[in-house]
C-alpha cells in the first residue's frame, strides 16, 4: 500500500508520469480460535492465524474490549496472534 503514489519518467524536456494504486488484500483468518476449557486458577492461551503478518488485532470478551493487565496478556509472532488469561475465574467463561 505504502507504493501507491504518481511515478514520473523524466528524459529532460519530457516527462511521462503514472499513479499506482495499490490495493491490500484483506486479511481473512488461516486458523481461528477454538474453544478451550480450563480450571479455576489456571491460565489458558487462546490463539488464531492471520493471512498477514504483523497485522494489529484487537481483543474482546463479548462486546467488551479487552487491555493489557495482569489478567489479559497478548503476544503476537507474524502472523500469530495470542490472548492468554491468567487466573482464569468461571467470570471469564
């Protein structure tokens, strides 16, 4: 995306020019969550693959977005992303 731009070619008095227009992909999920069951006190990692590396995602528990705490901790590897709970409570079913 970061190549879209207008290109010029320049031979002196003449120029030519072109606009690139680069179009993403969309990211689409290559593995998605599965369910997972855990005991009280433990912690559980819950985990998906993206179709792009590096790709920001963003957390949730229902319509409730989740931060980085000591509860909620997220690691991502290219194109793994990981929510791991810590303490998991039944509250967190």
């Amino acid at each position: 995306k970061s190549d879209s731009d207008t290109y010029t070619c320049d031979i002196g008095d003449a120029q030519s020019r072109a606009k690139l227009v680069v179009q993403e992909i969309p990211v689409l999920f290559k593995q998605e969550l599965q369910n997972e069951e855990a005991k009280e006190g433990k912690q559980v990692k819950l985990t998906c693959e993206l179709s792009k590396p590096d790709t920001p995602v963003k957390w949730m528990k229902g319509d409730t977005v989740l931060h980085a705490s000591e509860k909620y901790e997220f690691k991502q590897h290219g194109t793994v992303a990981e929510l791991i709970i810590h303490d998991v409570q039944s509250i967190d079913s």
